[in-house]
C-alpha cells in the first residue's frame, strides 16, 4: 500500500530560486530510493486562519512563503528503508554538511509526518 510524507515549511521569498534548486538536488536522491512522486509547492494563496493556519503552524514571518511538500512511496518499508539510508548519509556525505550547503530555509520550524493514506481517488 502507498505510503506518503508531507512537509510544510517556510521559505524566505528572496530564497524561492535557491529552494526550487535545493530541493531538486535532494528529491533526486529520494526518487533514486524508491519515491514515485514528489511535489513541491510555492505557496500562492495561503489565507490567514482565525485559530490556526499554515503560516502560524511554522512561524512565518512577512517576508517568508509557505511551501507545501509530499513524497509518495509504493509502500512504508521502502520509504524506511531510505529514510535509514539517508540518516547515515547525513553523518558522511558532503551534501549534507550545512556549512558547505546550507538550506534556503529554518529545519527547525519544518513540520512532517509519514501518512497511511485511507481515501484516494483520481489518478
């Protein structure tokens, strides 16, 4: 069964480049362990909630974009089985080194989680 993970994260709008640039040099490294789909998207229309909101949930500032990400797995084990091998990536590889390739973007303030999905329609 599919397995999803989802990301909300803010962005520095100056950065939106360097994010679109970013995240095709790590979502090719998470396709090439299995991942069907990755979308990542700029936030466009992200209104202001009366009790919560996106931009509340990652503490964005005036100058910052909401960006909106999920990653679809054929299944649980295989995303796993990545995320394993990315953590020990993390301790070795250059890429990962923030000093020499920071993010566009606070780490901290992303949220995510992995999702069973329950309803799915289309394709």
């Amino acid at each position: 069964m599919a397995y999803v993970d989802g990301f909300v994260i803010a962005v520095p709008t100056a950065n939106r480049q360097a994010f679109i640039d970013h995240a095709r040099e790590f979502d090719q490294m998470l396709m090439d362990e299995g991942a069907l789909r990755i979308w990542e998207c700029w936030g466009e229309d992200v209104p202001e909630g009366k009790q919560t909101d996106f931009r509340r949930a990652v503490q964005a500032g005036e100058e910052e974009t909401v960006c909106f990400s999920w990653i679809e797995w054929p299944d649980k084990p295989t995303r796993d089985a990545a995320f394993a091998k990315f953590e020990d990536m993390m301790k070795t590889d250059p890429r990962f080194d923030p000093a020499k390739n920071p993010p566009p973007f606070d780490g901290k303030r992303m949220i995510f989680g992995g999702f069973e999905p329950v309803v799915m329609l289309g394709d």
